[in-house]
C-alpha cells in the first residue's frame, strides 16, 4: 500500500481547517480526498469541516448514535437538522427526496447500512451520487471490528465506495497495514502530523475486581477529597456493568446519565428509574458511555473527567476497551481535565505474547482450517 508524504501541521494550529485556510494549494479539493487519512488526533475538527463546506457530501458514520450527536444541539450549537440531514431508522425515503429538493448544498449522514439507499434516492431524482458527492467514511477503523457482526453493511460499503470520484477514509485510529481489507488497498495513506499535539497522561490502576475498584472509586469521588465541581466520565464495556455499579453503590437518578444503545433489552438492565440518555442531555456528577459513542461524538463539560474502565469478565466486547484508548482520550471536547485519563483494568490472565509469534501462529492455523475445509468439501454427499 502506497503512503503519502506526511502533513505536518505547525503548533500554532489546533484545527484542520486552519491549516488547510493558510494553505488552500495543498488541498485543491478543500480536504485530503482519494486517501485513508490518518488524522493524528481526536477533536480536530475533520468532521466538522466537511460538514460546513459548500460541496456535496455524505459521510458515512458506524452508529445512528454519532449521527444524533451532531446534528443535535449542544452547548456550543444549536440543532442543524435544518441543513443536516440523517437517515437512519424511521428516515422515510420522501424525507430524503424533499431535503435533496430543498437545498443547495447537501450534507447528508448516514449509517453504514444505509448508503446504498441514498445513493438510489439521488439517482432517482435525477442525481449522481459517485459524480456530484463527495463520500467521507467516518471512523473507518471500525469496519474491521463491525465486520464481525454487520457483515451485509460493511460489504455494501466497501461495494460502493470506490464508485465515488472523491472518497476519503477517515480515523483517528489509524490500522496497521498488515490488517487493511484488500478492498481498501487502492487507496495511499495520509498521515496528518501535529507538531503541537500533547501526549495524554494515563494513570493506570490494576485490580483483581474490576468491580469492587471502581465502587471504592465512586465512594471518593462523592467524599470531599476531590473537587465538588468535578464530573466523572466512564466509559466501560457493558450495560449490565453499569447496572452493577448502580444497584450496589445505590446511586440516583439526579447522579447519573447513562449514554447507550436506546434498545428494550438496555431499559430493563436499567430499571424503570434511569433513562437512556444522549451526549446534548445535561451533564450529571457521575456519566456512563458504552460503545456508542466511543468514537466521533462531541461530549462538553469543562469540569469532565475520564475513566476507562476494562471490564475482564464481559463478553460483550470481544476487542477489549482499550483499544478504542486513543478515540477515548479525546471525547470531552472542553474540559479542563482532557490531558488526564484513569484507566482501571484486571491483572492479565496470560503472560503476554510478542506479536510476530503470535501472527506467525495465525497464519498456521488459518491454513489448517483452510485445507481441511477443502478435503470436506472434496468428499461425496
């Protein structure tokens, strides 16, 4: 796979339209486009700028959660459903052909899943998707875990994507070239270098209850040996998790929003007494987040504080929370705290293995898998 001579963007710049403002040669289309771009950090406005320039644009986002998240109104905007349009469930197809009617520059967010649709509704109302859009796949990183589990979606995306003349792959989470999906191959990497960003310090607490550690960490953080003004924000693994926490630190309503997937089976983990939130709902003294919004949403509380919390006895996530660290350290946009991060884990259950032997070892087994299904299929019915 071909790279692409870096970005280094000055100190100075904090966002990636400030740059790219000083330099409009460099970018003749407006953004890095025809790339899988690397874009260095969390929080630099690379979603935004396409979401505010004068071209067409879909982008492509894994959740109907981080759609909600921006075009929702927050303390920093208010609501742009007027210019942005999402589709995702319960987006009726006359919806969409009105907005494509009813404005000159459409910027249209959609899962996943529903990209096919829009781009027939374009062609439908005389349009051409692949021509007269520019395409951004948001947080592309997450095609290789969602794969797992929406496999239809990631491979109508990946069927459509090289149609567009302009595509840009995006993440703050960049893949190591050994893992790009051979679909995504065609295209160079951008990496964006940021001579000013500054390196978060994450403390790490280790455990033998994951559980008991974090109950004993709320109970201080409701004493006065921390500041009365500080929020904490924990990202963890599982509702069920945060049900735990809740139930046996008998925390209340007024002390807690829950940001997860809205889905009947979360209610009633929950409770009747706790709603599912969203990241525009008001900030409370204690705030859980699940894998919803790890990545891509805007969360605003200057007195916000991390915790990541590494749940080793769920299944629920069969990658592990801490590899979603870099997109973690980034969410709370504003906050006085944004450069320090609690991370609280288990004690490892297996020594740790160096990665050439542990690929060398995954090949073997692929390639035994391989030709044994081959000696099934060769044998009569």
């Amino acid at each position: 796979m071909k790279e692409l001579e870096p970005i280094i963007i000055p100190e100075k710049y904090e966002y990636l339209d400030e740059y790219i403002k000083d330099f409009p040669s460099k970018f003749p289309e407006g953004f890095p486009v025809n790339c899988l771009l690397h874009k260095g950090k969390t929080g630099c406005g690379g979603t935004e700028m396409v979401l505010k320039d004068k071209r067409n644009t879909i982008i492509a986002v894994p959740t109907k959660d981080l759609i909600k998240n921006k075009i929702e109104p927050n303390a920093q905007r208010k609501e742009r459903r007027d210019h942005i349009l999402g589709v995702m469930e319960g987006v009726e197809e006359y919806q969409i052909m009105n907005y494509i009617d009813q404005h000159n520059v459409k910027k249209i967010m959609v899962t996943y899943d529903s990209l096919p649709k829009v781009i027939k509704i374009i062609a439908a109302k005389g349009g051409n998707a692949y021509e007269d859009y520019f395409l951004l796949v948001d947080e592309y990183h997450r095609l290789f875990l969602d794969n797992l589990f929406r496999d239809r979606a990631v491979r109508n995306l990946l069927n459509e994507a090289p149609k567009f003349k302009s595509v840009t792959f995006m993440t703050a989470t960049p893949v190591d070239e050994i893992f790009i999906m051979d679909e995504l191959k065609y295209l160079p990497a951008q990496e964006i270098i940021w001579e000013g960003k500054k390196s978060i310090d994450v403390k790490v607490f280790r455990t033998n209850s994951v559980m008991e550690h974090v109950l004993y960490y709320i109970s201080i953080c409701m004493g006065s040996t921390v500041p009365k003004t500080m929020n904490f924000h924990f990202f963890v693994n599982s509702v069920s998790f945060i049900a735990s926490i809740i139930k046996k630190q008998q925390l209340t309503p007024d002390l807690v929003r829950i940001v997860c997937s809205n889905t009947g089976e979360n209610k009633k983990k929950l409770g009747e007494k706790f709603e599912i939130s969203t990241t525009s709902s008001p900030v409370k003294k204690f705030n859980f987040y699940t894998s919803t919004v790890f990545e891509g949403s805007d969360i605003l509380d200057e007195d916000g504080y991390t915790i990541v919390v590494s749940d080793g006895n769920t299944n629920s996530r069969i990658i592990d929370i801490s590899t979603s660290m870099k997109q973690i350290c980034g969410r709370i946009r504003n906050s006085k705290y944004k450069y320090l991060v609690d991370y609280i884990c288990p004690y490892p259950k297996t020594l740790d293995q160096p990665f050439d032997e542990y690929y060398t070892c995954t090949l073997e087994e692929i390639d035994k898998t391989t030709q044994r299904i081959k000696r099934i299929n060769a044998l009569e019915e």
